[in-house]
C-alpha cells in the first residue's frame, strides 16, 4: 500500500454511498494514509459553480455531459492528479462512471460521444478502484424521501434511475477489474464489513 491510490464511490441518487464515504476515507487515514476527500461535480471552485447550475437550472442532455466533462477536467488536474503526486489518497464521491450511467443511461446520450470526452479529459487514467453502491430503485427512492430538498436529478422519476442503475451494472460488468460491487440494500454494519474487505484488498 505504497502508491497513492485514486478511489471512487458510485451509485444511483439515495444508494447511501455518501453515508459511507467518511468512514471509508478514515478507516484509510487510521492505517496511516493521507487522504482527501473530494466530489463531482465541484472539487475545485469552477467545478463547485459548476455544479450549483448543473444540479438546478435544466438543460440539453449534451450540454449536462459537456459541463460535468468541464468540472471533470478541473478536478483532475487542480486537485486529483496533485494529490496523488504527493503521495496523498484520493476518494471521490463519482467520476466519469457516473455520466455514462446519468447522461449515458438516464439521459441517453450515445455511449459514443461520453468515450470521446473520456478520453479527451482523462485518456489512460482511470480510478484504481471504484466502489459501486447497489440497490433496488424503490430502496432508494424511500431513503430520498427523508431528504427535505430534492436537486433535479433526485426529483426524476423512477424510470430515469432504473435505466441509471443498468448502466452502472453494465459499466462494472465491462470493468470487472476496477469495480466491486456493494450490496447497499445491507445493514450498514453490513456495508461496512464489505468496505473493510475492499481496503484490505488494496
């Protein structure tokens, strides 16, 4: 566990990943690991403003991708690809897996032109584990409901997240060496006993 590594949690709106993403980084930091905690979109001022207009104003489908592609580009140079130069561990709450499944699956933009911004922002850097947070579409649903204030995204209906939640499948089946796929539908307890197994793994 010498190099600096670049983790990502992913999953549908409501999966209780963010619920889990400060556990995940401690348990990091109690093996003796620096670690910063990141998100997208945001991490870096533009990508905060970014992410502001992205999760509140509508828009084009291609338009969402482009932005959060832009927030992408940001990220990983003003913080990301720093970080890990230094030595320090980087978790970040999504990455590009997200568009594919977001813009890609929920908002169908072609698979084709989300390849070309990939390999455009980040060609040959990819996280070195991405965690992805699985549960059904109405278990996630009932946890959004005790949200107060609901962004765009989490206000769409439950066909959006169903074809969300495919692509994210498809995406780890494809990427079968990168991904672990968490049982979100679990106890914490439960998730927790399946991350400590992950980090051990690293």
């Amino acid at each position: 566990m010498n190099k600096a590594k670049f983790i990502t949690f992913e999953g549908v709106d409501g999966a209780g990943k963010s619920t889990h993403l400060a556990w995940f980084a401690d348990a990091l930091r109690k093996r003796g690991k620096e670690v910063l905690v990141t998100r997208e979109p945001g991490g870096t001022p533009l990508g905060e403003c970014l992410r502001d207009i992205l999760l509140n104003q509508p828009m084009h489908a291609e338009t969402e991708a482009l932005l959060m592609f832009a927030a992408r580009l940001e990220h990983i140079e003003q913080v990301i690809k720093p970080a890990l130069q230094r030595g320090v561990w980087v978790v970040s709450d999504r990455f590009s897996d997200a568009s594919f499944a977001y813009q890609g699956g929920g908002r169908g933009v072609k698979v084709e032109k989300l390849e070309q911004l990939e390999c455009w922002v980040h060609e040959n850097f990819q996280p070195d584990l991405t965690l992805l947070f699985d549960v059904p579409v109405e278990v996630a649903r009932q946890r959004l409901s005790k949200n107060t204030t609901l962004d765009r995204f989490e206000q769409e209906k439950d066909s959006f997240f169903e074809k969300v939640r495919q692509a994210y499948l498809d995406r780890c089946k494809k990427n079968p060496d990168r991904f672990a796929l968490i049982n979100a539908a679990k106890t914490p307890e439960e998730v927790k006993e399946d991350l400590e197994k992950e980090i051990l793994s690293l």
